[in-house]
C-alpha cells in the first residue's frame, strides 16, 4: 500500500467526485482511477459506489477513510518534525475554533504566529465544539479550541484554558431584568435564543437545565453571536451564554444576571489536540504561544 494510494483515495472521498478530486490533486483522472483500482484490489473489497454524479463510500470505505486520515496526518506530522529539527518550522497549522472562545485572542495568536513562523501556511476552520473533537481526533485538525465534549482518550487530548461562569442576557424591559439571580426553574416557561446543539454553550446550558430536570424552548436557533445578541436585543428571547459575551459592543444595553442552579454551570474551554506523540511541530509551538504574551495584549 503507497501513501498516494491513501492520499488519493481521501481526496476522492471528500469531494465525492473522480473528476473534481483529479483537478485537486494535479493528477490525470485515469491515473486516480487506476490508483484506486489498486487499493481496492490490494483491499480486496471495492471502496467506492460510483454513480455517474458522484462516488459514495461503501461500508469497506468508511472503515478506512479515519484510519488513512490518521495515517498521513501522522506522515506530515514526522515530515514537519524533523524540518524543526533542522532549525525550519514549515508545513501547515490547520486549527480549528468556537466562535469568540473564552480564554483566547485567536486573530492575534494567529498573527503572532505567522510572525514567529512566516513558512507555516495557516488553516482556519470555525465549528462546534464536537464537530471539532472529531476532526481534531482524525487527524483533520492539528489542535482546537473549543468546549470539553468528553473525556481523553488514545486519540484526543484536553488541555485547560480557562473556565467562567454562565449568565443570562435579555432585554432590559424583560420582567426577569431586575433579578438578582436566576435559576434554571425561573426560566422554564422563557422562549430561548440558543446555537446549535453541537457548540459548546449551547451544551453547556442544556447539560445545567438536564440537571435541573427543567424543559426549555429554544424559539430561535443560530450560528453566530452576533445574530444571538441582535435577537435578544430586540426582545424575541432570553440567552444563557458564558459571562464574556455579556462584555462585547453588540450587547449593548443587554441587562446580565448570574446564572445558578443546583448544578453549576461552568463554561470550561480547552485546546483539543492529538497524544504528544502525534502533535505536530506547529501545534506545539502554537501551544507555546499561549503563554507569550501578544502585542497590544
């Protein structure tokens, strides 16, 4: 089995299409096909459905499109460590992230970053926290940050960043604005503005609301803050979120209530990265950079 045998066989799977996976991938499309012939013989199990639309991985194929993902994201990994031993960081840092993570000034890690190391291209990929453990334990993802979704294992490591309390924002003509707290029992009845339920305050609110036992509604379901404060602002529901969104310029006049339950709702962010065998130069020094503090920090 030859690693362009893997490569091509990932890129075939992402793109579900023979043609558009050859123009990626600078190769003829009967050079890809042939090389997918191979592995399927080598297999002995065929690894694509092929349509005249598009290719489906059969069941055979999705057991080793992780494994291939791991495989060469491990050979990329030793390519780049040992350029860092001949004094060069090069490659590529694919990180992933939560929308404003607590804890962490991505745009100026980044940028600190990119100065420091100027040969590493840079990959940035915005999801949920769960979206990302996932890519991050294939081998997509370099490193993450994002909520803690579970607990380590061979594939995912959690390493803390910080942790704060939850609160409540809604319209200051809302009748819980003048609350001096609020629990999860209060707010039963409340219509919601929440994301989805793979990122990480939206499952960290539905945790503390489990351990309530108290049914909620979210009305009103998004994917940005921005849309999630704009919603609130205009009275069309309440918002559990992590204190640090109750500090931002669209929050504006939003009145901020502490948050209490029987179950303390902590919004603990982490970096999500491979074992320490398996972290690659650039996420390590990325990791390094966490501590330096950044210009105009």
């Amino acid at each position: 089995m030859e690693l362009r045998h893997l490569q091509h066989f990932v890129a075939v799977a992402e793109d579900q299409h023979f043609t558009r996976a050859a123009e990626r991938l600078m190769v003829s499309q009967s050079g890809l096909s042939s090389s997918i012939r191979a592995l399927e013989r080598e297999l002995q199990a065929p690894l694509f459905v092929r349509t005249t639309r598009r290719v489906t991985l059969t069941e055979a194929g999705r057991a080793l499109l992780g494994e291939a993902e791991r495989i060469l994201a491990q050979v990329r990994s030793a390519q780049d460590a040992v350029a860092a031993v001949q004094g060069v960081l090069r490659g590529t840092l694919s990180l992933g992230t939560e929308q404003c993570i607590a804890g962490v000034d991505v745009a100026k890690l980044l940028a600190a970053f990119r100065r420091r190391h100027p040969d590493v291209e840079i990959r940035l990929r915005q999801a949920g926290s769960e979206a990302l453990a996932e890519e991050v334990a294939a081998g997509r993802l370099d490193l993450a940050f994002a909520v803690r979704t579970r607990a380590d294992g061979d594939q995912l490591r959690s390493v803390p960043l910080t942790s704060e309390p939850m609160t409540v924002l809604c319209h200051p003509a809302h009748h819980l604005a003048t609350s001096s707290v609020v629990t999860p029992e209060e707010l039963g009845g409340e219509a919601f503005v929440d994301f989805h339920p793979d990122w990480g305050p939206r499952r960290t609110t539905d945790a503390a609301f489990a351990a309530a036992d108290v049914r909620r509604t979210v009305a009103l379901e998004v994917s940005d803050v921005h849309s999630l404060l704009e919603l609130v602002h205009e009275g069309l529901g309440i918002a559990v979120v992590p204190r640090h969104f109750g500090h931002k310029r669209e929050a504006g006049d939003l009145t901020a209530l502490p948050f209490k339950g029987a179950c303390e709702a902590s919004y603990e962010t982490v970096a999500m990265l491979p074992p320490p065998d398996a972290t690659s130069p650039a996420a390590r020094a990325l990791m390094v950079l966490l501590d330096t503090p950044q210009e105009g920090a």
